[in-house]
C-alpha cells in the first residue's frame, strides 16, 4: 500500500513540473498553464479541414519575453484542430520585382499640440532617395476650426512650394484613424503610413517599397522601432494597400472605430486585424531601430520607457476588446487568423535513396499533418519529370509532391520552395533524420506564437572547439542560436528573399555553396531577424543507419573551414558592423589571412610529400 501512495506521489509530481490545465468560464474561454506559459484557446471553435489538429491558442500577455513555448508531452487537454481559414491555402506567390508605376502615397496626421513642428517631418520625407507621389497630412477639423488659418505659416509655405504636399480634412480626430482614411482617396496605390515625430533616413521610402517589391507585393511591410513589443504599439512606418483589407476596411474598421472613439489603439489594431482577416500578412523589419532616438523632439529614453509601460497596459486592453469582437462577429479566434497552410520542404540525392525512404515512412509518423510536403530534386541527378522508383510510392499515394531544379546546389535547393509558397509556415527537415514525431507540432506552436523563425536546438557538438562557435542554447528571441536549415521553421514572408537575388547567389556559389545554413544566415543577419530558439528540449535527433556515409558536415566542419565561410559571406556582403554584434571576439580579416596562410603550408606539405614519394619512384 505505501508503494502504492508512492507510485502516485511521483506521478503528481512528474504532471505538476509538466504542465498543468484548468478551465476557467471568463469570456468563453479556456485557460491552459504549460511550463508557466499560459494559453488561451476557444471550446467552441470546431473548424476541421483534412487532419485532426490544429493549434487554436491565444497568449494571455502581448509582451511575453523569454518565454519558451514547448510541449514536453502532448497535453490532451489543448485541443488542437487543423483549422484552415483560406478558401485556397496554396496559392502560390507570382514574384514580380518590376518597379512599375505604382503611385506612392505617404500618409501623416498631427494636431494642435505638434503642428509647429510638423513642417520638419513633411521636410524630411520630401528629399528621399525616392521620392513620393504625394504626401498627405490628414488634420481634423475639430482641431482646427478655421483650417489653414490656424496652421502656421511654415507649414502653408510648403503647400505652395511642392505641389505633391497636400493637406486633407475630416471630421474624425483619432490619429490612427486620419493615417488610414487615405486609402479612399487612393484605393489602387501603395499607402506608407508614417509618424511625424520620427526623423527617417533618406533610404526609408526606397527602401521599405523595395522590400514589398521583394515580396511580392504579397504583404503589407512593417518597420519597427520598439523592440520590447512585436505587436508595434506605435505606427513606425505600415507599408499597406486597400486591397489588403478587402471587405474589412468598410465591415470592420469604421464600424469598430464608432464604437470605440475614445480608444487610441483601436483604429490602428482594427486594419492590422483587417489584414489578417483578409488572409494577408505583415512582415515586419526591425531596420528602423538604430533610429530610437531620432526624434524631432528629443524624446529622452526615460520618457521612452515610461511611455512605453503606459501605452503597453492601454494596448493590452484594445487587443482584448478587439479579439472578443472579432470571434463575436466572425467566431475566428485570433490565431486563426494568423493560420496559413504548412508546407514541409526536402532534397535528397542519389547516395541518399535507401535513407530517404526510411526517413518519410517514419514522418508519417508527425502528430501535426502538414498540407504539403515538397522534395527537390536535382534535373543533373534524376530526369525532369520523371519520378523516381524509391520516391514513387509516396508520389502515388499523394504525400509527397516533387520538384525539379537545374542547379545542384546541395542543400540549398530545397528553399526553392519560398519562391511559391514564401505565405505559408515552411518548415525545412533532412533525408537522414528520424524526427521526432511533435517536430511539426512544436514548431508550428512556436511559430505561431511567437511569428518567429524558429530554430529546433538539439545536442548538436560539430561546432565544439571551434573558434565561431553556434551556440546551442542560444538567447532566445536573438540571431545568437544556430542555424540548421533542417531544424528550422519559417512563418509567412519571414524567409530572408533576397539571398535569391544573383549578388547573393554569386558569392553563396564561390564561398560557401556546401553550406547553405550561411547562405540562409546571410540574410537574416542583414535583415537582423529575430529568431526564438526552441530550447529545453527533452529528445534527441537520430540519424538513420548508414546516412552519414556521405555527409556535407564532413566538408563544412573540417578544421577551419566553416570559419573561413562565415567571414567571406560576412566580408562580402558588407556585413561586418552586424556580425560584431554577434560576434564581438571572431575578427573576420584576421581569419582569412590565417586560413591564407593555412592553405600555404597544406600546399608546402603536399609538395615535399610529393617530391619525397617521386624520389622514392625514381630510386
């Protein structure tokens, strides 16, 4: 009988340091612990689409720092169900980088207390390296009775001199909403909604129109100024267009906006929840936060940070008033609208044939089913079109789908992928793996939780010893972890781009084309991403039998090597600046006269050997 009473005490225990679930009835909602982690997530969401999972959760807090959002073991409690919102999940993204005609409109508001001021920041976005089509200062009239009799003369001034600066007038004077009601004037063009307190740099309108360009013109673009919050309590600078908020500018946005007219936070929330619902994403840049202080005003970082814990706690409860509004009229929790369809991205190669089938008929396996599974293969190792023997049955039976490319660029060519499907949640694995069988599901709720790229940290030990060490444990939410492309997860218009462009492809062929973690590593340090590592993880990865025969470690990680790769790429593509920050010791000029040298007297080596085996011949 005690060793009964003890059996069940190390099993409370054991669920207690787990998780633990309860429910509470506030707001029809479910209320779930996880490792100190809370959840949200509805019980009367019942949408089901082809697989029996789907994460329907919901952060209690916005600013969740340092969280890690990891199941140790499958709570039965949290349902999940494969909810897809997309009438088509796959839709893939037709990149065209052509900058067209496409009008550029700028979009600012200001009231009374700031208008002295407001012709520095109408200054500064009219001498831009790319100039607008018009920029609109939006103003209220119950601000300004008289109108242009009560603006300052400076600001008049600037209307007579520059014909593309003009001032509008409504009757609403919620700043938030000033900043959108442009996009009834201009319901076709490209709207920039800025804030006139901050002083951008020259590049900012090229380069934030580049970036949409770069993506398609798939999703709005967000540049960010806070790094304490992901959500941006503040407009630093929304990339957007009227059609990203489809029926929802006129359904949602007015309409909520009259409900809540005193609620600073509601009209900004009220379109970025417009584009989500529409099935749009934001990609945010975080480019913009060198510029902290680089206010007009001379914000202090005190007031910064007192602002910030005010505004913080107001934004907070607009986000809950509009979450509840949202699942009351559509009866779609948040996270739902952040849903897009999973698509898992591989290669394999002819060493690797008897592997890779061993590999997917263990992924079968995966608690989360994923809507696509793409395996690229390379048109100079089996034929266009047709399929291979060892690949056929999983063709046959639909759980593969594959591609071909012409180059052969080892790894890399499974990333091929993000030029269709760069709006889903990618998920990259290997040919040699046994994944575990929550690796989707992990991933996924790490992504979806955090919208970050997300890294899977395992007991990874290549990189010990060497000088550029990839932390295991790296910080989260950082670029301070390692990159293993097969243990990554990208959520939508996430992946860095613009390492498809020939520039990047150039120096990835002559430097580093063995080791495309680089490549990928390349452009998140230019895009200076932030990535939460998955760590804690209580399982291993295994590879299968005879898999590392012939393996791409075994050249990147002989001695030396991946040191000499990283600092070209660094070195190259002008990124020095960025990689001291991550690497403050690792001196990237030092390490290529020493590889330089390295390779001087591997050659002096071989040439006595070769001399000392000749001479034995001639003897």
């Amino acid at each position: 009988m005690k060793i009964f009473i003890f059996f069940l005490f190390v099993l409370y225990i054991n669920f207690y340091k787990i998780g633990k679930c309860e429910i509470i009835n506030e707001n029809n909602k479910n209320l779930c612990f996880l490792n100190n982690t809370n959840f949200y997530y509805s019980e009367s969401i019942s949408f089901t689409k082809n697989n029996p999972f789907f994460l329907n959760t919901q952060k209690e807090c916005v600013n969740q720092i340092d969280k890690e959002f990891v199941f140790e073991e499958r709570q039965n409690n949290l349902e999940l169900i494969h909810h897809k919102y997309f009438q088509n999940p796959l839709k893939t993204i037709k990149i065209d980088k052509k900058k067209n005609n496409e009008s550029i409109i700028i979009s600012m508001s200001s009231n009374r207390k700031k208008i002295d001021t407001i012709y520095k920041s109408v200054e500064n976005l009219l001498n831009q390296t790319l100039n607008a089509t018009y920029i609109i200062l939006t103003l209220s009239v119950d601000d300004f009775p008289k109108k242009d009799e009560e603006l300052p003369n400076s600001l008049i001034e600037l209307t007579k001199t520059f014909l593309n600066f003009k001032i509008k007038w409504i009757k609403n004077n919620i700043n938030d909403y000033k900043l959108i009601t442009v996009v009834d004037d201009y319901p076709e063009d490209v709207i920039i909604i800025v804030n006139e307190e901050i002083k951008y740099p020259k590049w900012f309108i090229n380069e934030i129109y580049s970036e949409y360009v770069q993506y398609g013109r798939q999703c709005a673009i967000k540049y960010t100024i806070s790094k304490e919050n992901d959500y941006s309590i503040d407009i630093d600078a929304l990339l957007l267009k009227k059609e990203f908020m489809g029926k929802y500018y006129e359904e949602f946005i007015k309409e909520i906006i009259g409900l809540y007219p005193e609620n600073q936070y509601i009209a900004y929330l009220s379109y970025v929840f417009a584009i989500y619902l529409n099935g749009y994403r934001i990609r945010k840049n975080h480019k913009l936060e060198m510029l902290s202080f680089n206010y007009f005003n001379n914000t202090n970082n005190l007031k910064l940070n007192n602002d910030f814990s005010n505004k913080l706690y107001k934004f907070n409860e607009c986000f809950e008033v509009l979450k509840n509004d949202i699942y009351k009229r559509y009866k779609i929790s948040y996270f739902e609208m952040l849903d897009a369809p999973i698509v898992v991205t591989m290669t394999t190669y002819p060493a690797r044939e008897e592997s890779v089938v061993i590999m997917l008929e263990h992924f079968k396996k995966q608690t989360l089913k994923p809507d696509l599974i793409t395996v690229w293969l390379s048109e100079t190792e089996y034929p266009k079109n047709i399929t291979p023997s060892h690949l056929k049955p999983f063709v046959d039976e639909g759980f593969i789908e594959l591609h071909w490319t012409p180059l052969n660029t080892y790894g890399s060519k499974r990333f091929e992928v993000m030029k269709l499907y760069n709006n889903a949640f990618v998920i990259s694995v290997d040919d040699d793996f046994y994944y575990p069988e929550l690796y989707i599901e992990t991933l996924y709720i790490n992504m979806i939780l955090t919208n970050k790229i997300c890294i899977y940290n395992s007991d990874y030990n290549y990189f010990k010893g060497y000088k550029l060490e990839k932390k295991n444990s790296g910080k989260n939410d950082s670029l301070y972890v390692n990159v293993f492309a097969g243990l990554i997860g990208f959520p939508p218009f996430t992946f860095p781009i613009q390492i498809f462009d020939k520039k990047y492809l150039n120096i990835r062929n002559k430097y580093y084309l063995t080791n495309e973690e680089i490549w990928i590593f390349s452009g998140l340090l230019e895009n200076e991403e932030k990535i939460h590592s998955i760590d804690g993880i209580n399982f291993n990865f295994n590879f299968i039998e005879n898999s590392q025969n012939i393996a791409l470690y075994k050249i990147n990680l002989k001695h030396h090597v991946l040191e000499y790769m990283t600092s070209r790429m660094v070195i190259e593509l002008n990124l020095v600046e960025k990689f001291k920050k991550l690497h403050p010791e690792f001196n990237v000029y030092r390490n290529i006269k020493y590889h330089k040298l390295l390779n001087k007297i591997r050659y002096k080596k071989k040439l006595k050997l070769k001399i000392k085996n000749l001479t034995k011949i001639n003897q």
